[in-house]
C-alpha cells in the first residue's frame, strides 16, 4: 500500500490511470488518506459534480492484512449534499482486496468530456479503463451480475446504481460483500454522485495471485491480534448482542429510552416497534431459511450482519441495519419487516443512502405525499428514484431538497444531512454530534449513544446537556482515528471498555507498520483529521451557525420525556478547542 | 403613516388584527422598514416558512403623497430561497393607496393552525381577516377578478398566485396595476412562499373616503416636484429611452456591451436579439393596439411601462421588462416575443419570479429537459408549477434547487438566487454587487451598469476589476435609501447625473417630513439599512464564502470579450468597509 492510482477522466485528454508514490500522504489511510487529499487537493468552493472535485477511495492502515476487523473502506470528497468535506465509509470486500492489491487510494479526478460511462478493472496486472455504457442505468444489482459474469466470481465491486448516475445527493457507492451482493454502502453525503458525475459505473478489484499484506512484526502482530480477537468476544455488545441480533438490536433500546424519532421525529417512541425489532427481525430470518449471524467482510468476528429472505425464502436483501429500519420502519409509522427490508433493497439496488431515504419520506409523508404507516405507498415513492422521474429525483436529493420542494418546515438536517435514528433531544450528546460533526448529521461521527444509552465508555445522563460536548468531543475524536485503521466502527464497543483491547488495538498497528504508537498518538491523529476537516469546512463557507440543529428541536418538546435539546449554542462552539 | 398593522395568524389563536403605533420605527420606510422589523423581530435561524418568519410590506416615506414615482411598495422577510435578509420590492398601486390608508406596514406574523386560506381586506373602516378558500389555487388573474367582483373596482390587491400557496423559493406577491392586473411583482427571494405560509391568499387595500397625504410645507414641496418631474424629463434614460421602449430598450445595449448572458450563461451576445429588443417589441406592441407606454402607478412620470398585446389584438401581459425578456428570451436561446409574452403572463398568473424561472429554465435546458430556443416546451415547463407537478415544484424552487435535483453543474447563483440579465463577467461591476448585497445576486440591489455601460453616474470600465468595488458600495448604499422613500429606483439614472435633481428630491423629502435632510443624511440612511441586513445574515449563518460567484466565472472566459471574472475575493470583503 504504498501507491496511489489517480484515474484522470478529463475533460482536456481521453479518461487514464496514473500510478504514483504515495509520498506525502504515506503513514495515511481510511478516512485520514480520504480527508487529506480532500483537503489538500481539491478547492473548498467547487461545485461539488465539476472537474475539480475528486472522489477519494482509500482502504485502512490496516486493510488488507490479517489483522480482524479491517474491512472499511473509506470513501472521501467534497459532498454534493453538504457542500462540505466528507468522509462515507462501508463494510464489504472492497477495502481488503484493495489492500492487497497494493493501493493506499484511487482518487477519480476531472470529468469525461462526454455523457460516456466507463468502468475500471484493477487487478495484478495493472489498471484498465473501459468503456460500460453497457451498465447505463443498471441497478447495483444488475451491474454486479453482469460484472461477474465477464471477470468471475472472485472480484469484488465498487459500483453505482441509478441514482448516482443521476448524480443525486443521497446517491452511495456500493460494495460488494463476500458473497458478490452490493449490499454495503458508502452511504452518506452523496459520494456515489461524485463516482457518477467523473462517468464512472464500476470499479472491479481482482486481488487473485496476491497475497496477504505482511506485517513487519508478524509474531507481535498474531499475538496482538488474538488479544483484539479476545476481547471483542468478551464484551457483550460485540461478542453477543451484535451477533446475535445485528445492528437492529437497538430498536428496543432505543425505543426504550425513549430517543426512537417516530413520525418525523414527533415522538421518541414508537408502539409498534416489537414488530420491528432485531428479536423479530433475527427469528424471521431464521425462519425463513436466512442467516441471523453473517460476515460482511473477510476477517470479520463481530458478524452482525445477515441474510433477510423473501416469504417465499428466496433472498431478498442483506439484513436491514438498525439505522435502515429505523429510517423505513418507525420514522414513517411503518411496521412491517417485509416492507421495509424491499425499501432496503430498493435503496441498494438503486444506489441510496437508506438514513436519508427514509428521513425523506418522513418528510414527504408530512408534505401529503402518503400516510404515515403506509408501506406500499412508500415503496411507490422509492421506486420513482430509480425510474428516474422528478418526483424521483427530488426524494434522492434527500430531505434537505424535498422539504423545500414541497414546503414542508420540520426537516431533520444539519448540514443538508438528514439526522439518523436517535432523536437528539432525547439522545442530547448524539444531538451534538449531529450539530458540530464536520459529516453534517452523522451518527457515526461521535456515538455518544454509548455513554448515553448503553453505559459503554461511562455513562452521561442522556436528558441533561452537561458532560455531552466532552462525550461528543472524545468520540468524535477516537472515531476520526478508528476510521483511519480501516476498522470497523463497532470495534468501539469493546475498546472504550476494555483498556487491554484498546491496547491490542495499538499493538496491532504498531506490529504491522513498526510504529511505537501509544494512546496519545491515536488522539492526536484523530485530533489532526477533524483539524483538516473543519479547516476544509471554514474555507467552503461553514461558519458557527452551521452547528446548529433546525429550531425546532429547541422548541418542540419530544415525549415520552417531554424534553427540548437543551445544550446551548456557546457550548456547541467550544468543541474544535483542542 | 404612523400606524403599524399586524396580522397575528396563530397557531395559538384565532387570526386577529392588531393595530399599534409606529413606535420605534417612525422615520423608516420601504425597504428602511421591512429590514428593520425582519432585523429586530426574526430570529436569524428560523426557518424561513415557519411561524418566527415575519412577512413585511410597508410603503416608502413619501408612498400616498403626491410625489412623483413614489408608487414603490417593499416586501420583506427571511428568505425561503437565500436564507437571508429579503427585500423585494414592487409597483402598482399598494404603496399609493396603503400609504392613504395610514399604514407605515402591514406584519404578517405566526401561522394559522390549520391548512386554510384566508384573505385581509383593509379600508377607511378598519380591517377584516376573512376566509378565502374559494380563492385555493387560483392564478393572480383570476383571484383578482374575483375579488374586484366581491370589492369593486376601486380597491387594490395583492396576492399570491399557486406558486405562493406551495411555498416555491420562486414564489412572488403580486400587486395590482392601475387597471388592476396583477402584474407587478415583489418578485425576488420568494417573499410569495412567505405569504403563503402565512395562509394568506390576498391582501385588499381600499382607500376610498380617503385623501393624499399632505406634506408638512405644501408650498415647498410642490416646488420641489415639480423641480423633481422637470429632471425626470430632461434626463435621456428617464425622459425618452424608458418611456419610448420601457426597460426593454437594454437589450440592444446589453448584447451591443456583449454582456447579455445567452444559453445560460455561455456567452455575452445573443445572434437574434434584434428579434426581441426593446425597439421591436415596442414596435409589435403599438401594431397590435397595446400601449408602448404606461405608467404602473398613480403619479408615475416615466412611464416605463406597456400592454402587450396577442396576435388577435387581445390582452396578453403587461409589457414584459427587459430582464423577462432576456430571462425567458436570450438566456433560453428564445427569439420569439409572443411566447415571451406568454411566459410572463403564465409567471404572472401563477405568482413567479420571471428572473428565477428564466434561470431555471435555462438551467433545466442544460439538464436536457429541452432544447435551448424550444419556446412551446418552455411554456409547457413553466405550465408544470400552475398545475403544481414534482417537476414544477423543483422549477419552482428555482435555479439552485432545479441544478441539485438534476445534477447540473453550471447555476448562475449567489446565495442561491439566480442572476439577472447581465453578465458579471463583462459588466464586472454588476459581478461585484451580485457577490455581495445582502440580497443574492439582485441588479436592483446595485446597479453598476449605470457607469460601466450607460456612461451615467460617471464611467467605470465594465471589463477590468478597478474601481468596481467603490463603484458598487456606493449604487449599494443609494439603493437602499431610495428603495426607503417609496420612489423607483429608475430615477436614479437623473439623480446620478443631475445634482439638482437629487437636490430636489432631497427637498421634497424634507418639505413633506419637516425635516433638515441633507445629502450626506441620505447616505447615513443606506449605509444603516445596509449594516442591518449585513448583519441580520451574519446571524443567519453568512459569511465571507457566501460573497462569492460560482467558481465557473472565474473559470470560464465569456465571449465575444473572453474574459472572466476579475475582482478578486480580498477586494470584495472590502464591500462592508464603511
């Protein structure tokens, strides 16, 4: 991993692949790599779907070597949807496989003269570009089979559905999982419109013939790892409940404490949630002949994924995330698994990010578009993005768009991103992380649901204000830097309870890259990023007022708790003063 | 006009009208008023459809006497299209005849709790807030009629067309002419989509039973207006070029200078504006027995206006203006006056920015939804937001919201309002008001075509960065004054060029307020209206970033000058400097 592979689209030359030293960017990786040459390359004002942007593709530091746990992949530009600096990153096959192959990154740089498509094909033997007007207008799913058919089945993908090449602000970038389904997503902040605006469809990674990344301690390295194996299994978040369950575990917990956005974020619980849950959700797969526990990526011992199968027990689509269901489930007043686990397919097949899809047909549903509750009618809606007519392309704009399009005023964003499934009045320090994440609305960017629901990492009254800048801050940070390892995010669990694992971890990158990391030095590169990523922020244009949740949330009282977001502004604007 | 009229919609209560005094605001007027109230009363973040949001309409100081050309009335609020600060103001009667009525502003405030329709009605015997659901989605035209036919034929109106009732960023409130057609407009930043979240159709102001507002030194100020209309007359924009053509007569000189955006924006000169000048059309329109000159208010000297007539000799629009004309015409690729025409009655009748839609237009004929110089397929568009279509919803919204949907790169937009008819690449001056007025970018708001290409006010070359900056600062602060006395900003062609005009103008002010003005006092009066609106949109989130033209400006050299851009962003954060 110590090349870059810029693909140079144009528009002054035909569309061609440079290999280059890593140079500066070397000791970067995930959302580091992604951030930095987001920062340092592109100019903070373009427009986001022009030549100058580039979209910036970087597996962890740790991606493609032994080590558990290594799959994301990062995915970085300037985001049509926020118009500042994003990172999106997704499980899947890509990040490995694109670690063996040797690349630190592909950054797809300037834009085809013509309304072309193009593929890229990247393997042992170097780089193509081909021509794939053939794909046009393919869902992820159609594209991949046909991929698959003309490179084999041991390639992983990188693709676009139709929303990307419609160049929409919930447009993802999809990746393949092990078993050739683009059923994970760089989802948020509309990268796969960025992928779709340099004309390119697919990327296909074939690491066949190559071999592991080696570390250059490998004896410390096993030992690290085992350790790190150990105590992801021990904790009961990463070493029960997530398998177990999946993601959707939390319907219950969220429902629970009472921070569950129902309705457009009316009310912070949802009465039929049972239906929704992860225990409904993991005995229907079962039952049906899925997979309740499932891998997303080689080296995964989490598994929180699985299958989900139709009535008929065919396939239907990965199991919908705890967000996804939230997003199609509760969030519309819709309460069947079937329906919201199609609207998932739909969404992957299509290319759209399912937080802000569903997001926006809660807001849509408020517009008069349908009812709450109404499944079928919001199947319809999804539907229209991936036939492409303005009612389509308005929904896979995302909320931020549609609730101007239809005038509606209560719209879940900050930053033009619409928030995901913890209501931030209910979920304060989640409600500052939404305001202050340099991603815009982004649960991942500081979980403070940790502390705040579960009891991991501490525990901070999730109704009161006091403590949540500090709690935000410090996961917003450790998350900066966990997202450059190409580690999974749920690693988290497990490392902000266990000081051993969180050693392990650091072992781990100190064997493979002969570092002497401590703790502090994991700080301060997470501290580095979020400086890169706010300095790119203030030179597009991003100031103190675009930290703020909408004005309602200050004003409308959530129940169960009967609580506004109560941290207040001068608060908020403390939390780059590190 | 010492009295202020709010119309409190609820939610919390019954709508009800209250009138109080004009307290703290006296000595505001016009756009002095409705800034000062939205910079006072509206919380900066608000969201700009919801109850905090405050629609303003207030004559100018001189509005209701018998000045000359003080027909002017402003509209004001945060913006649904630029989140900012928002003044638009309009001709016809209202300013006239609120002016009569003694009402310094009428305050649009809260919301109605339910999703009804109601209209004011305000004469010598008080005010009314009635139900007007028989007036649902009714275009202005046939609101109006229906309300001359309830009211009589004395009264003006103004009102919203469908466009305002769906709250589009492109929506505007229409204001009756003499002959009352709805065909001036509050046209820009969609002060409409205000209105209409207010619940509010129309607004019927009757000044029946009641006289002209009598000047304080009566002799004094005769003198000074009949001072005021002999300069007016002499001047050759105001005394012959306007009233012979109307506005229209830029076209000619615009394309001549090669600054008239064509195609949306991609080059300074349209090969068939002939066909559509201000000449021909004046031509067509006193063939055809409309009228090429026409005043739009009581009082009005100039006369820049017109009836433009159907090829059956029938009542089609007023005269279109020349940035309709160049909106719908040369930035379309259209060369075909009649559908011009037709465009601008269709905006009329629906309530809508003939600026923004012939943007968007030009915008979505990029995007491929037509082909540029496609009139009947521009008039069907346009048709879509009357019929209220998800396609005519994102026109409706605008260039920026029609550019994001449909992926287009190239929007001529700042802080998301379109520009107006003249290239800021080859009128760099007008470039440079774009970037900075409070407005978005707005040709009122600083009209530097003045000294760049009419040689009036002095002379500035329009192609080189110099002396732009100052030139701009100082139309920006005259605007804001005179936009505060009601009058037309057209008279600031002779009160550029003839000091004794602006001399008398000053004396008028004075002898109807019994006031000591000089003309260093109407200065201090901009420069506070704008430092107001300045800071109202720092408080909304606005910065230094916001003050920029899109990066394609800068990148894209115009023919047939091949230049581009030239001020650069230093200088324009100067623009506040005062």
């Amino acid at each position: 991993m110590d090349k870059i592979l810029r693909i140079q689209m144009g528009p002054d030359h035909p569309p061609k692949a440079v290999t280059e030293p890593i140079g500066d960017y070397a000791g970067s990786g995930g959302r580091g790599m992604t951030s930095a040459v987001v920062a340092k390359e592109v100019p903070p004002l373009c427009h986001p779907l022009g030549a100058e942007n580039k979209l910036v593709i970087a597996p962890g530091l740790l991606s493609g070597s032994a080590a558990a746990m290594s799959g994301r992949i990062s995915v970085g530009c300037k985001s049509p949807l926020t118009g500042g600096i994003k990172e999106a990153n997704s499980g899947g096959q890509a990040a490995q496989v694109l670690g063996r192959l040797g690349y630190a990154a592909i950054v797809l740089e300037g834009k085809p003269a013509e309304d072309k498509l193009y593929k890229l094909v990247v393997n042992k033997d170097g780089v193509e570009i081909l021509p794939a007007d053939d794909l046009k207008m393919l869902g992820n799913y159609d594209a991949v089979e046909k991929l698959t058919a003309e490179y084999g089945d041991k390639i992983c993908c990188l693709s676009i559905g139709q929303a990307g090449e419609m160049k929409l602000g919930a447009a993802t970038v999809a990746c393949t999982d092990m078993e050739l389904r683009p059923s994970r997503h760089a989802g948020r902040g509309g990268v796969g419109a960025v992928m779709g605006s340099k004309g390119i469809k697919a990327i296909v990674l074939d690491d066949s013939g190559l071999s592991m990344r080696s570390p250059m301690d490998s004896d410390k390295f096993k030992e690290a790892n085992k350790a790190f194996v150990a105590g992801l299994k021990k904790h009961p978040v990463t070493g029960q409940g997530l398998p177990a369950y999946g993601t959707n575990v939390l319907t219950n917990v969220v429902n629970e404490a009472g921070g569950y956005p129902t309705y457009n974020f009316k009310t912070g619980r949802f009465d039929k949630a049972a239906a929704i849950s992860g225990e409904t959700q993991a005995e229907t797969e079962t039952a049906r002949g899925g997979q309740a526990t499932h891998g997303c990526h080689r080296g995964c011992v989490i598994r929180c994924s699985g299958t989900y199968m139709d009535k008929d027990g065919h396939y239907l689509t990965k199991q919908p995330e705890y967000e996804t269901v939230w997003a199609h489930g509760g969030n519309c007043g819709i309460d069947d698994l079937d329906s919201i686990a199609m609207l998932d397919r739909l969404d992957d097949d299509f290319g759209l990010d399912t937080i802000e899809m569903g997001a926006t047909i809660g807001v849509a549903m408020d517009a008069g578009l349908a009812e709450f509750g109404d499944a079928a009618k919001a199947i319809e809606l999804v539907k229209e993005v991936g036939k492409g007519t303005p009612l389509g392309r308005i929904l896979g704009s995302g909320a931020g768009v549609t609730g101007k399009v239809f005038g509606v005023e209560r719209v879940p964003v900050v930053k033009n991103q619409s928030m995901p499934a913890y209501d931030p009045r209910a979920v304060q320090g989640m409600g500052v992380t939404y305001a202050t994440s340099t991603m815009g609305a982004d649960h991942t960017a500081g979980y403070a649901v940790t502390a705040n629901i579960m009891g991991v990492g501490g525990s901070v009254d999730a109704l009161k204000p006091e403590g949540q800048i500090e709690l935000s801050r410090n996961l917003q940070i450790a998350t900066a830097a966990i997202d450059s390892t190409g580690m999974c995010l749920f690693i988290a669990f497990a490392i902000l309870d266990q000081e051993e694992t969180f050693q392990a971890l650091i072992d781990m990158i100190n064997a493979f890259h002969g570092l002497n990391f401590t703790g502090d030095d994991v700080t301060e590169m997470g501290k580095k990023i979020l400086k890169m990523e706010r300095d790119f922020n203030e030179r597009a244009g991003f100031g103190p007022k675009d930290d703020r949740l909408p004005a309602y949330f200050r004003q409308e009282a959530l129940a169960p708790h009967n609580i506004t977001f109560q941290v207040n502004d001068a608060d908020l604007d403390t939390m780059f003063d590190f």
